[in-house]
C-alpha cells in the first residue's frame, strides 16, 4: 500500500507539469550545411525546489524530473531549481544541433530539404524515449518549444511561418512574418506542430518567403 501511495504522488506531482524546451540559435546557424551542438535550456515545472522536512535537501519532485528528464534526454544536465512569480521550476540544459543535413540523435534545427526555411527534427531514438516515459506515467512530457532565433544576417527575412505565437500575438498557418536585422524574434511552436513533432519525428516552423510566392506580403 504504502508503495502505491508512493506512485500516485509522484504521478500527481508531476504528471501534466509544465516542461518547457528553450533553446537560443542564430539564424546564420539554422541555414548553414555545417552542423553546430548549442546548448538549451530545458525546464520542468515542480511543485518546490526544497523538502519540506528539511529545506537543506531537495524536494523529491526536483528528485523524480531528474529522473524522468534521464531517461528521455540521455546527456541533460541539471542546472539548479529556483522560483520565479511563485513557481518552481528545475533548470536543465540538452545538447541540440543547429544546421547540418546529416540525421543525428536527438533534436536538430535546420533548413529545409530545398534551402531556406527551418524545420525541427526528432530522432527515432528520442521518440521511443517520449514514448517509453508516457507509458511509465512518472511525468508527462509534451513540452512547450519557444525558439529565440538571432536573426545574425544583417537583413530583415520575410518568412511564411506556420502557426505561432510571436510577441504576444497567433499566426495562422501560412501567414506572412518578418524577422527584423540583428534583432532577436521569439516563437512558441503551437501543440498541433509541437505533437507532429513527437509523433512524426519533423515539424515545419517556417519557410522563406519567396518559396511561396502565392503569399501576399502585407503593405
């Protein structure tokens, strides 16, 4: 009994948590054929950082997301847990490639097969991982994807993006979006791209604009 007592709270604990995947990257990077290893950050949301027993030690929700994030993200690297507007929240950072052609191991950002563009690709084996932790209940992990993308070109890039969230406000899929010279863009990948991405290893964030000459650009 007391074991399933043990389960439940961690399912309860953690399971629907927030997991949030950050990752920063150049646009330069995103468009080169060579592939570049950045690091990102990757955090899950916990009910609290310190034991309640004995704030010196760790809380075990910080303990079970180390745990859950392992066995998903085999080289993640625990950060720190701190609070923020009260939330708790346990940093880690994953390794993730940006550019390059040649399939790899875990999460790469590049262009698209023509040029241009940014698409984001799940391996495989990071796949099943996703899928052996549903099944193990420990903790739900459907994360949010918000990408900073530098935009290190030194000229502005229209885009047709596809279906985001950009300061504050909801592109539709294939609306027209300019990302502004030497100026930093967020983008929160909507779930229906984020799921296409755990279930079919790929996901289209956007392409060039001039690939899809039947978009009006706005005046």
């Amino acid at each position: 009994m007391k074991k399933v007592l043990v389960t439940l709270s961690i399912v309860m604990s953690l399971t629907g948590c927030k997991v949030e995947l950050a990752p920063i990257v150049n646009l330069s990077d995103i468009n080169s054929e060579s592939a570049k290893t950045v690091q990102s950050k990757l955090i899950v949301e916990v009910m609290s950082c310190k034991s309640y027993e004995d704030s010196r030690q760790e809380s075990s929700d910080v303990k079970d997301a180390k745990e859950a994030i392992a066995k998903v993200f085999n080289n993640a690297k625990y950060i720190e847990c701190y609070t923020e507007k009260m939330d708790s929240k346990a940093l880690f950072e994953i390794p993730i490639t940006v550019g390059g052609k040649n399939p790899v191991d875990g999460i790469q950002i590049t262009n698209t097969d023509i040029g241009g563009g940014m698409v984001i690709k799940m391996s495989d084996n990071l796949r099943h991982n996703f899928e052996r932790q549903k099944k193990a209940s420990f903790i739900d992990i459907n994360p949010l994807i918000k990408i900073t993308i530098n935009n290190d070109i030194n000229k502005d890039q229209d885009i047709v993006v596809h279906g985001i969230l950009a300061n504050n406000k909801t592109y539709l899929p294939y609306s027209w979006y300019n990302i502004k010279a030497n100026e930093n863009q967020i983008f929160n990948l909507s779930d229906v791209s984020v799921s296409s991405l755990i279930q079919n290893g790929e996901t289209l964030v956007y392409e060039d604009f001039d690939k899809r000459v039947e978009i009006t650009k706005p005046e």
